[in-house]
C-alpha cells in the first residue's frame, strides 16, 4: 500500500510508482516504471502490483519482479460486482508483463481487490512496515474514493514460491548435518541398549 493523499512517483520504492490521490493526480499517464496502465480523470481507480518476494519481508524492493497473468476481481466494499461509471459490471483483470493491474474508470466508492493466488506461490508476510511497498494477503481494500480522478494504486500483493530453493546453498548442508546428527545419536543409544542387554 502507500501514504494516503500521495500521487508523486518519488515517494515510492522500487517497482512502486503508484499511490493514492485525488482529483488533479491523475492525469492519464502511466505511474509506474515498465508499465503502460495509467489512471483516468473519468470517475475512480484502483490498482496495485504482484511481486515476487524473493527477500520474504513483505516489503517491495528495486530487484524484486512482477508476476504476470495473474488473475484479480472487483467487488465494491459490501461484496456486490462493482460497477463503471456507465452502471456496467466491472470483469476481471489481469496483471501485464510487469506484474501491475489497473482498474479505470469505476463508479466512485470504496473497493475490494480479490486475488486468484498464482500457482506455485504462496502468499508473503501482510502488512510489513509502512503502507508503501507492503503485501496484502488474499485481498486488499481501497481508499474511500469519492470523486473523478481520485485513484488508490496500493494494493499489491507479495508471493513467495512454494518451491523455492536455498537462495545461498548454505541451508542444505546445514540440514544435512543435522540429519547425520539425528541418525549417529539414535545408533548411539541403540547400542547402549544392546550393551546393556547383553550384560
């Protein structure tokens, strides 16, 4: 997520360049870096980024990339379909090659983001640290947005693999050694048992 009432690129991390606003921010062009979704003037705008948190701290950094494909839907904040500033029902998205997604021009209120969690992946640590940059889990609920132009790009969701290797190879070994600990400790005992019995 991010500071409330913000809409400057600067005041946010790495792949980060959404936040929050109203009125005059935005200004249909693209606020974050590699992706061409921008929000509108006409009517509200919710949006965010799913990443892959290869630090597992819940936090966004600049090496960390997006997810594509990732499937998201819309609900207003009592759960009903939201709904575009034409009255339509609002589909779902998906996030572009840069793991950012956009919902534009919805009718003004206050949304629920619900992800469809990437196969493979797992949700990471929630709600780390500041707004800005951070990770929801399984949804995400926007800024009350009451008028055109407003826009709450903050609400990103954080994925760890579910698979995922020792990033330093260092942990395997470590594990190994344990494991060879166990078994030399349970012959151990167990010929002490045999001793003792046999005398």
């Amino acid at each position: 997520m991010s500071p409330e009432g913000s809409s400057k690129r600067s005041d946010y991390p790495g792949n980060f360049n959404g936040g929050s606003g109203n009125g005059s921010g935005a200004n249909n062009t693209p606020v974050w870096n590699g992706s061409d979704l921008a929000p509108t003037d006409e009517g509200v705008n919710v949006g965010g980024f799913v990443w892959i948190d290869s630090t597992k701290n819940g936090r966004q950094s600049s090496s960390e990339r997006g997810i594509s494909g990732v499937v998201l839907v819309l609900v207003d904040e009592y759960g009903n379909p939201a709904r575009d500033i034409n009255g339509n029902t609002v589909l779902s998205t998906v996030t572009d090659s840069s793991g950012h997604y956009l919902f534009p021009r919805l009718a003004p209120g206050k949304y629920r983001v619900i992800i469809q969690d990437p196969s493979g992946y797992r949700s990471t640590i929630p709600g780390a640290g500041q707004r800005a940059g951070d990770s929801s889990k399984g949804s995400a609920v926007s800024l009350n947005l009451s008028q055109n132009g407003d826009f709450d790009l903050t609400l990103d969701f954080g994925y760890v693999p579910t698979q995922n290797l020792p990033a330093t190879g260092q942990e395997m070994p470590s594990l190994r050694i344990g494991f060879i600990s166990l078994i030399l400790g349970i012959c151990f005992v167990l010929r002490r048992r045999l001793r003792f019995q046999q005398n």
